[in-house]
C-alpha cells in the first residue's frame, strides 16, 4: 500500500511512535475535513492534569480569520526563522558546502518559511489556564499534541510543533478573540508531505536513560536493530552493543 492510500489501521502505535518526522512540506490540496475532524478525535483523548481537559485547537484552513492569521504568522515565522539562521550559523561551517546536512537543513527551512501562507492547515494549541501561570502547565496541553501528530501520521498526514507565533501573539490574539485567559501553547502547520515519513535519528538511548542514580550506565538500554542516529550518536556502522558511552 502506497502512503497515499494509507488505512490508519495498517500503522502500528509503535511503528507510528518511531517514523512520526517534522514535515515541513506540503502538497496544495486540503486535509478532507472527516480526516481532520478523526485526527482532532485522537488528540483530544489525550490525559490531562485531574482529566480537566482544558486543551483547545483552534483550527485554521481557508476561512477569512485563518487567511489572516496565516499571514500574520507567516512574517513570525519568517523573522524567527532569520534570527536563527543567523544565532545558530546556519550559513557558516559546514553550511556553506550546498550537500552537508546543515544546508539542506537550511534550505527546507526557508522553503517552509517562505511558503507558510500556503499551508493547508494550521493548528493553534491552546490550554485555558485554570490556576496561575506555571512550569508544569504544558503537561496539559502537549500529550494531545503528541496524539494529534501520531494522528496525522496514520492519516497520512504530518506537521511540525513551532513555537514562532510568538513574535505576533498579541495581535493573533487580538486577530482571533482568544481570551487572555487562555495560553497558545504551539502552532502547528500540517498537510499532506511533500516526500514520507520514515525512522527518526536519535541519541542511543544508552546516552538518555540512566539506571539507579544520575549518570547510572543501563546496559539493559539496547536500540533495536537497524536504529538510525543523530550525528550525536556513533558512526555509522559501529555496533550498538560495544558502544560504551564516555563517563567522567
């Protein structure tokens, strides 16, 4: 079966949870409103703090709000994307040679950025606070963004969590009636890919799970078999079971 005509049902949880990437290109056709309003169904099953569920999506697709508030977002997006590129070196080092990781990463950036307006859907993450701004809110909020990407992924569909909404909060707030009770936790941009999911690079999870103490080695730790990594992992084709990570 083709990712195109993908059943939800043919991609497992734990297959879902290794292959759900950041999709940041999309085709230029809408997500049919049954798949949107399935993939809202699974977010929203989300847990909450006392199961208070006080998360909220606000929706935008082609309405007249959300053709203003994608603009609107789109200069956001555009100038955190700058201030990045230029914060993080993007264009120096190993950005400079068009081929290395670092400047197709730059590229599908700029790509996304320059194009935001087109996104098929975008999705405000929200969470109406019932108790003081805190550290811990987010625990609220994000497991049904989590389920809302895992969602999109068995649809067929993908997104990106951002936070770039933030340099035009006040006037997309004012733009869309949100309450100043309430708090934008994320933007989400999604739709169908331009290209496909597939395994995610990360750490060894020898490097992020500790046994016992802070800093405990886990030798029970062990990625499964074909697990690709980060350039933060061991080279490639080193053998994940002598891998022995360097303790102080």
């Amino acid at each position: 079966m083709t990712e195109d005509a993908v059943d939800p049902h043919e991609i497992g949880l734990l297959d879902g949870m290794a292959t759900t990437r950041a999709i940041r290109r999309y085709r230029a056709e809408p997500i049919p409103e049954d798949v949107l309003s399935s993939i809202l169904w699974y977010a929203t099953r989300a847990p909450s703090g006392s199961n208070r569920q006080k998360f909220r999506f606000i929706v935008l697709r082609d309405g007249p709000g959300a053709t203003k508030a994608k603009a609107l977002l789109g200069e956001s997006f555009r100038a955190g994307w700058n201030s990045k590129r230029s914060n993080d070196g993007y264009d120096g080092g190993s950005g400079a040679a068009d081929d290395s990781p670092k400047a197709r990463m730059a590229r599908a950036m700029q790509h996304f950025v320059d194009h935001f307006e087109d996104t098929p859907v975008v999705i405000l993450a929200c969470l109406i606070r019932y108790r003081p701004e805190n550290y811990a809110e987010g625990a609220s909020v994000y497991p049904a963004v989590q389920n809302l990407m895992l969602a999109a992924r068995a649809h067929g569909y993908g997104g990106v969590i951002t936070g770039w909404h933030s340099f035009v909060e006040e006037e997309l707030r004012e733009l869309l009636g949100v309450p100043d009770d309430v708090a934008i936790h994320a933007t989400i941009p999604m739709g169908k890919p331009v290209g496909r999911h597939g395994p995610v690079r990360r750490r060894p999870i020898r490097e992020l799970v500790y046994d016992d103490e802070w800093d405990g080695d886990a030798p029970w730790a062990v990625d499964p078999e074909g697990t690709q990594f980060t350039s933060a992992g061991p080279k490639p084709g080193t053998p994940v079971e002598n891998v022995r990570l360097n303790r102080n």
